[in-house]
C-alpha cells in the first residue's frame, strides 16, 4: 500500500519515479495483481493520472482496461473507475484556454484511442452490456464513454451497434431512466447515434421515441424548459430530417397535435430569455421539417392539412401578429408559416383571410409587405416576408387574381393602403433593395398565369402632375433605360422576362414602344465590366422572349425581323454567348437550389429560385430559334401545322372510340342487369313452386286422412242397414237427405266437366310453350291430383247409391212388418241406429262440403298458376327480344371500329410518309414513342396539378 499511497500524493523516500514510470507500475498491478482491492487501488490510481498522462495511460492501460470490464463485472466500483479512465483518455473535450495546435492534437489523440478501442467489435457489444447494469456508477460512466466514441468515430460505431442484437434497445431505455442525469446523457448519446444513419434513425422512431420525447418536453415545460428541452428537439430533428418513414409515423401516430401547445404565447412578450428563445427556434425548425419543399409532394400536402386541422396554423399566425416576439422568433415563424401555406389552397385562403390587430384591422399580407419594402426592417426579415409571399402564391392564381386587382383602376381604394400599391411603392422606390423584392413578388403574381399578365397591363401609373398616366409596363422600361443599380435592373428584367413569357399581347405592347428593342440591342452589342454581364444576359434574354412568343402582328418586329436586327447589330454567336452569362454567374446556382432566398449580404440578392426554372427552360429553346432561317421555320410550321391536324384527327377517332366503348360497357351493364333480374325471377318461379309441391304434400295427407274415414264410416254404414224397423216420418226424411245428396252429386260431377275442360286447354298451352315446360309438369299432378278427387268422389256415389238401395229395403220392410208389433226394447234400439245412421250422413255431407272447397281452392291455385306462365312467357320473349337488339349494336360498333382503325392506318401511313419527307429535308423528327412519352408526361403533369 505503500506505494499506492507515493501515486496519491504521499511522500515517499528516495527519487520520484516519472509518469510513465508509474503507469507502467500501474499496469503490472492491476494485470498481476489476485486480490480485488489491489486491482481496485490501481485502477483508481489511473484513473487519478488519465487526464494528467493521457498519452501513456492511453498507450499502456488500455488493454488491461478492457480485460478488467470483461473479468471483474462482479465488482461496480473498479467498473467504474475502469470506465472513467477509458472515457478520459478518448473524450476530446479540453478547456477553452488550449489553442487550435493543441485542441487539434487531443482530438487526434481521441481519434487514435476511439480506432484501437473499436477494433475489436466485441468491445463495442461489451460495452452495450453493461449500459444495462443500473448501477449508477457502471451506467453514467458508460454512457458518457459510448457518446466520445460516437463523436470520433460515427459511422464505425454505428454499424457496430445497428448490427448488435438490441443494441439500439438498449440504448432506449436510458430515457426511461429515473435519474436525470443518465436521462440527459442518454439524449446527448442518442443524438450521436442518430446523426446521417437512416436505418437507426428508423429503428429509434419504431422504438416509441417520439412518445418519449414529447413527454419529456411536456414534463419540462415545452418551450419555457431547459437545455433539456433543447437536446428532445434536437433528437427529433435528427430523427425527422430528410426521413420520410419517421415523418410519415410521426404524423400517422397524431403527434403534429401534440406540438401546438408548444406556440401558446401570452399578451406580454418582453423578457424572453435565451434558452426560450432556442426552444422555439428548434421548435419552429421541427414545424418546417415536416412541410418542407424537398419532401414528397403528397406527404406535404398531408401534413399541412393536418396542422391547418389541428389549429397549428392559426397559432403560429398567432405569433406572427403578436407584439414583443423577438425578431429572430419571428422571422423564423414567418419561414414556418410560409412552408406551412406554400401549395396549399386551403391554408393560403386561410392566410389571406388572417388580419393584424391594429385600427382599423388590416391583412397579415399587407403588414407583411409593408416591412418587406420598409428599408429599415432587418434584412432577414424581408427576405422571410418575401419567400412568405412567394409561398402565398404558389400554384394560387386567386390569390394571384387578388393581388394584381389591387392595382387595377376599379379596385383601388383611396382610404387604405393595398397590396398592390405597397408592391408598386417598392418597385419605384430609392431603395434598390426594394425595388428587387417589390420586383420578385410582382412576378409571382404572374407566374403561369395567362390572365393575370393580361389584366396587368391595364394597370396605368400617375408619374407627375400634368402630364397623362404611363403603363406599368412602360414605366417599368423607362426606369430600365435611366441606368439604375444593378440590383434593380436585374429585378426589372426579371419582372419583364416573367411578364412576357408565353404572352404574346404582352410582347406586343412590349415591341409597339419604339425605344425598347434599341436598347436591349445596344445593351447587348456592348463590352461591359463584369458587374454588367449579368445585366447583359437578361437583356438577350429578354430579346429572345419577343422573338419566340411573337405573333407578327408588329410588321416592324417580326419574328425574322428581329432575328436579322440580331445578325447585323449584334451577331448571333455573340447573342448566345451573352444569353449563357446568365447560368454561369455564380450565384445562379445558389438561387437555383431551393426555393427560400437566402442570401449572406443584400448585394447577392439578385437571383429567384422560379427565375432560374423558366431560364432553364428558355435558353436552349431561343438558342434554337436565333439560328434557324426564315424557310426552316416556315417548313418546320407548316408541319407542326399538319401533325397538329392529323393529331387532332386522330385525338377524335381516339374520343370516338372511347365513346363506343363506354357505350358498349353500358349495354353490357344493362345485359348483366337484366340477366341479374331473369335470374331473381327464375328463382321466384322455384320458391312458388316449392310452396305449391308443399300444398301437394298437405292435400295428399289430408286425402289420406280422409280416405280412412270413410272407410270405417262405410263399416258402421253397413251395420246400421240390419234395422228391424223404422218409423214414418224418419223413412221421409231420410228420403229428402239422400235426394239432396244426389243433387250434390249432380252439381259436382258438372264441375268436375268444368275442370276437365280447363285442364284440356291448360295441356294444349303447356304443348305450346318451350319455356313453361316446368310448369307443364305441375299442371299434369294437378291434373292427377284432380283425376283422384274424381275417383274419391265416385267412390261417395257408389256409397250414396248404396245407401239408397239400403233405403229401399227397410222401406219394403217396414211395409211388410207394419202390423207387427214390436217390442219396445227393439224399438228403442232402431232409433238409435237411425240416429247413428243420421249423424254418419251429416258427417258424409260435411266432407262432401269440405271437398267442394278444396275444388275450388285448386282452382284458384290454377289461375294464378296460368297467369304466372302468361308472365313469365312475356318476359322471356322481352329479353329474346333485347338480346336480340344488344346483339346487332355490338355488330355495329364492331364494324364501325374495323372503319376506324382502317382510317387511323391510313392516317399513319400518311404520317409517317411526311416524317420520312422531313428527314429528306434535313429536320429531326420525333418518334412515335417520343411523342407517347411526352403526352404522358403531360397527361401526368396535368394530374399532379389537378391533386394540387
């Protein structure tokens, strides 16, 4: 222990041993040492020296280091101290007080270690281990140390860790923490995990980070927290930028509702401290993430839609009237709201609609603008109002309408100031800053909008008094000619080249002022410094834009007029080379990046992003129109001219075509239905004749039950006969009963002629009938049915007569045996077999009655059978009939489709007789696959605008 006690600072005899002398001691102890506390004591003792001797504890201790975290994981003091020393000999972070020299060589030092530590992956994996012991004294120390690895060496660490199993599980749990400190930690090592890697990024966000995260800020206070707060949104950030996977979860899991509360600001605004004011911005810079230009369309339009539902919108509208924000605050809530608005109509018609708190209220975009040409305002600032504006009309030609109506002569109200004479104010002011601005905002008020450049040109200046009012166009050139700043004419030419594009009535107002094609031609034929080169390109520029939108209506500035002034005053390889000065400027590239102007100082505010689309697109197009011939064009017209009408041809036979197929599908549809309605009225027919065969079934048990009774009631008939006697009046009246019964058995038997005859004409119709051959055989049971009822019915006259015959014989003996006398018991018996004989013949005409209503039930059932085959036999031959119909149209627009495509061959036989005429000729003609491709493209574009 004495020596131990010579490293800590006691005094021991006999000569200082070096640093280097001590370590190496060091060293050997801790790999040679058997007791844990010896080892224990050495580890501190480097650990003590790692910050003095970084360099040797580094180079010697390292290894012994690594084997005490594999082999002592019992003990978490010497893990520890083991930890704490690895983490001081490769964190580079030194005090401010080192110069760059040294500050540079402690991070090459950091780096060297970081290398040799993770050479061996496991170390990596070892470490990732006892992050989950939660002892604080394993824990902090680890978490600090995997944090310096990430810092020196990123992209190696993190593919260790995304190939280990759970390693980024792991990691994860450090928010779950209870101890703030390994909580903050762990938010400063996951920002390092985060950064540049997709796949973590991804892994981390699945992980339930944005939950987390956002519970924190909760818990911390949203923006009024601490750096905290400042080290969630900077991990959101890194989980958020450039990932459309997170940005996509994140608004599926409805966490853009949970950021509103975070831009709730009270009336009083003064005193915001610093970290507020970074919260904010982080905030604000999260907002702007997820609605950002580089973003797939659809997924911006989503998430837009999402914060304008949400109420986000409106709060950061809020903000951006409040009093007493701090001016970065507010010009960064002027980028979100205009990223937030930019292509969407719903959010720009909100926008517009949005007014200050001032008397008398005025609109958020008026007080905007109003800043923007106000040369005061800080120059951040007026770059954000512009690129809010911008945003406001992008792809919104009513607020583009709206804008341009202020400066019409209808619109204009004296009593308040508009947009258009804020815009106009700035376009004439001193201020070449302003006159830029005013001049790029204008523009986009008439970016692809045909009606817009149109209504402009009826706008009219008052100059001076005296003298009459001026076109804005005009003016517009004359300030042009005066030789302004650079700044200005710049803006002015880009105003113009925007204004004229795709306008022919605005380049021919543009060309009936005498002045102006002098001017851009002595612009051009000029040797200017470099400050005016630019200048110089807008102006051909500009030149070339009266030439390929020119309609020849001017017989002084033709199109081949033009062209020759070119030839002769400034020659056509010098145009173009003039014309190319615009993209090679160094700060076209810049602008051409992105939408949002950013620029370091004013005096590089010269270019706009759309600008730099539209010369993109025009440069190749005029270069191509200065050095074709009056006879090139006139030829190559004359067959744009003939493929236009054999276009137009052909878009008709396509338009008729389309229609016969949609008519073609129609009648197929009416086929399908009214197959569908056949089939429902087939299955009818079977659900009727399924509950006729169940009346069958019912009627032929009844018949049988009814055939058993007579049966036992003809047996006690034929008992009854052997009367000895019956008395006068009882013989009468058994005369009257069987006379009516005959009655009823004449009545019947006509009935039974009746159905015969009916049944006789039902077989003629069912023989007649193909379709109600179903039907047929149910007639032919009922007809069986019927032939039974015959026979039952027979059977009750055979009985009738029977009974008469019966009849007759007691009568003959009642007449022989009338002087008898007879006892009184046998008397007595005989009335009662003759009461038995009178109830069995009422219960024989009951049934008799019974079977009359069932006759006359099957009958009715027989009628509906018959008008139900009448209905059914109408349908059919009404769908023979329009199948019939159906089937001759189809025949018909199969012929007329075999004419159509016979036209169309002739039509491409034509075409392509024309094309090889222009190849004769020396012109390049596009394919026909070139020309699909194109009109896809188109048709896609015209889609996308459509979602838009």
């Amino acid at each position: 222990m004495n020596f131990f006690r010579g490293v800590m600072g006691g005094q021991a005899a006999g000569p200082q041993p070096s640093g280097a002398e001590t370590i190496q001691k060091l060293c050997d102890r801790v790999a040679s040492s058997t007791l844990l506390e010896d080892r224990r004591d050495a580890v501190r003792a480097l650990k003590s020296l790692s910050k003095k001797y970084r360099m040797e504890v580094g180079t010697q201790a390292m290894d012994h280091l690594i084997t005490i975290l594999q082999t002592d994981r019992s003990d978490s003091e010497i893990l520890g101290y083991a930890l704490d020393t690895l983490y001081n000999i490769i964190c580079n972070d030194e005090e401010e007080e080192q110069d760059e020299n040294a500050q540079k060589q402690a991070d090459d030092l950091g780096t060297q270690f970081t290398d040799k530590f993770i050479e061996d992956p496991e170390h990596i994996t070892l470490l990732l281990t006892l992050l989950e012991d939660f002892d604080f004294h394993v824990r902090w120390p680890g978490v600090k140390l995997l944090t310096s690895l990430l810092k020196n060496q990123g992209v190696q660490v993190q593919g260790i860790i995304l190939v280990s199993p759970m390693g980024v599980s792991r990691l994860m749990d450090l928010l779950a923490d209870s101890r703030e400190v390994i909580r903050n930690d762990g938010l400063l090592l996951l920002q390092q995990l985060t950064k540049g890697n997709a796949a973590i990024q991804k892994i981390v966000a699945f992980e339930n980070a944005f939950e987390r995260l956002l519970d924190i800020i909760s818990e911390e206070g949203s923006s009024d927290g601490g750096i905290v707060v400042e080290d969630c949104l900077l991990l959101l950030l890194n989980l958020l930028k450039n990932n459309s996977s997170n940005q996509n979860f994140f608004k599926e899991g409805s966490y853009i509702q949970r950021m509103k509360p975070w831009f709730e600001v009270g009336d009083d605004n003064s005193g915001w401290s610093a970290q507020k004011v970074t919260n904010l911005h982080l905030m604000l810079q999260l907002v702007r993430v997820m609605v950002s230009p580089v973003n797939s369309p659809g997924a911006t339009a989503s998430c837009q839609k999402s914060m304008y539902q949400c109420g986000l919108l409106q709060q950061l509208c809020t903000i951006l009237m409040a009093t007493g924000v701090p001016a970065d605050i507010l010009t960064e809530t002027i980028n979100t709201v205009s990223e937030v608005i930019r292509g969407s109509q719903v959010n720009q018609d909100y926008f517009a609609s949005v007014n200050a708190p001032s008397n008398p209220p005025r609109p958020a975009i008026v007080v905007l603008l109003m800043s923007m040409v106000n040369e005061r305002q800080p120059f951040v600032l007026r770059c954000a109002v512009l690129y809010c504006f911008q945003c406001f009309l992008y792809k919104n030609q009513k607020g583009q309408g709206e804008i341009v109506a202020t400066l019409l002569p209808s619109t204009i109200d004296a009593n308040s100031i508009s947009a258009g004479q804020l815009l106009c104010g700035g376009l004439f002011s001193a201020d070449s800053l302003s006159n830029w601005c005013a001049a790029v905002a204008l523009a986009h008020a008439l970016q692809d909008n045909l009606t817009q450049k149109e209504q402009l040109l009826r706008v009219q200046l008052a100059t001076s008094l005296g003298k009459p009012p001026v076109s804005l166009l005009q003016q517009c050139t004359n300030i042009l000619s005066q030789g302004s700043k650079v700044q200005t004419r710049v803006g002015l030419l880009m105003l113009l080249c925007t204004w004229i594009s795709n306008c022919p009535i605005a380049v021919t107002h543009f060309l009936h002022n005498q002045e102006n094609v002098p001017f851009l031609t002595a612009q051009i034929s000029e040797n200017l410094g470099e400050d005016e080169r630019l200048v110089q390109g807008l102006c051909a520029l500009l030149l070339g834009i009266c030439i390929l939108y020119n309609d020849n209506s001017l017989e002084n500035y033709t199109k081949e007029k033009l062209k020759q002034l070119i030839e002769k005053r400034i020659g056509k390889e010098n145009f173009v080379e003039k014309l190319g000065f615009i993209t090679k400027h160094e700060l076209y590239s810049r602008a051409a990046q992105k939408p949002q102007p950013v620029f370091p100082s004013p005096e590089q505010m010269l270019f706009d992003h759309e600008f730099t689309k539209l010369v993109k697109e025009l440069e190749g197009v005029i270069t191509k129109a200065v050095h074709k011939s009056s006879e090139e064009e006139k030829k190559e017209e004359e067959v744009k001219k003939t493929l236009e009408q054999h276009d137009n041809i052909v878009t008709q036979y396509k338009e008729l075509i389309r229609e016969q197929d949609a008519q073609i599908q129609e009648l197929k549809e009416q086929v399908a239905s009214m197959t569908a309605q056949h089939e429902q009225m087939q299955t009818t027919v079977g659900q009727q004749l399924s509950q006729i065969q169940q009346h069958k079934d019912q009627y032929n048990i009844l018949k049988l039950k009814l055939g058993k009774e007579n049966q036992s009631q003809s047996n006690n008939q034929a008992d009854s006969t052997q009367m000895n006697g019956l008395q006068t009046e009882e013989l009468s009246q058994l005369r009257e009963e069987v006379e009516e019964l005959r009655k009823q058995h004449a009545l019947l038997q006509s009935q039974l002629g009746d159905k015969d005859a009916l049944i006789r004409s039902l077989k003629s119709a069912s023989a007649q009938t193909t379709e109600g051959s179903a039907e047929g055989s149910d007639n032919t049971k009922r007809l069986q049915e019927l032939d039974e009822l015959r026979s039952q019915l027979q059977a009750q006259s055979e009985e009738i007569t029977q009974l008469k015959s019966e009849r007759q014989d007691l009568l003959r003996k009642a007449e022989d045996g009338e002087s008898d006398t007879v006892p009184s018991s046998d008397g007595s018996l005989d009335v009662a077999k003759m009461s038995e004989l009178e109830s069995r013949l009422a219960a024989q005409t009951s049934e008799t009655e019974r079977l009359k209503e069932e006759a006359k039930g099957l009958s009715e059932s027989r009628a509906e059978l018959e008008q139900q085959l009448a209905s059914a036999t109408s349908t059919v031959a009404i769908l023979q009939t329009e199948k019939t119909k159906l089937q001759t149209e189809v025949q018909e627009s199969k012929k007329e489709q075999d004419d159509l495509l016979m036209l169309l061959a002739d039509q491409d036989q034509k075409i392509h007789s024309l094309k090889l005429r222009l190849k004769g000729l020396g012109e390049t003609v596009e394919d026909d696959d070139d020309l699909d491709a194109r009109d896809q493209t188109d048709d896609d574009d015209e889609d996308e605008d459509d979602e838009d």
